[in-house]
C-alpha cells in the first residue's frame, strides 16, 4: 500500500486486524496503527473515512469488523448492536465533487445489495440497517 506522508508517499503492508496491544511487537504494526487511526492516508482516501467510522463505533463500545468478507465480497465496516439486535452495514465511497456525492452514495448502497452482504444477518437479527456514505 502507498501511504501519504508529506507530499511523498511510502510503501507499506497494513494489517487490518491488529490491537493497541501489538503496537510495539515490530515497525510494521506502528505503521498499521497509525494508518488505521487516521494519522496516515491512503493514496485514495477513501480508506481514511473507513477507519474514521470504525474507530467511533469501537469508542462507543460497539463490536465492529472491517473490511469482513461476507455474501459476494468484503463490506468496509460492520458494526453490530447486541443490545438492540441489530447490524449496520456501511459502505464508504470517496466523491470527487459535491454533486457527485448522492449518486456514490446510491452505488455503495447498491453495491451492498448486489454482493448481499446483508444476507447472513437477515436470519439472526432483528434489523440490519444498511448505509451508503
């Protein structure tokens, strides 16, 4: 993955799934945790917003999965409400333009319902809220 740092960008592996807890286990693990908090960006910022709304939910004290693999593809963030017995699916989409931003929308919620990444939770939950940002 490329990185922007400064103008200039860096070449880095991220691994997703890490905690605070393995922030000093190697360098590589710095740079993910730094990415995944938002400190660092991604050359298409579209992942900046991704972390951005998972790190809200876990902070509130929501279970919340990113980028899981699930129907016919990989959801940016899932975040479930035990509580309530309910599941929110987003999905992220970086707009250009300020006109653009309605019509991505509409193709986050469409890719949601076209990869069916809704489907495994119809059964177990009492709603599963779907939303295209």
């Amino acid at each position: 993955m490329e990185i922007l740092l400064s103008g200039g960008y860096i070449l880095q592996r991220v691994e997703e799934d890490l905690t605070y807890d393995y922030l000093h286990s190697s360098e590589g693990n710095l740079w993910s945790i730094l990415y995944l908090t938002g400190y660092l960006t991604k050359v298409r910022k579209e992942d900046f917003y991704h972390a951005f709304l998972a790190g809200i939910f876990a902070g509130a004290g929501y279970m919340v999965e990113s980028n899981k693999e699930h129907g016919e593809g990989r959801s940016d963030v899932v975040v479930y409400d035990s509580a309530e017995g309910r599941v929110m699916i987003f999905e992220a989409k970086y707009s250009k333009t300020i006109d653009a931003m309605e019509r991505d929308c509409q193709t986050a919620i469409k890719q949601i319902d076209e990869r069916m990444y809704a489907k495994e939770y119809e059964d177990s939950c009492d709603e599963v809220i779907c939303y295209g940002i």
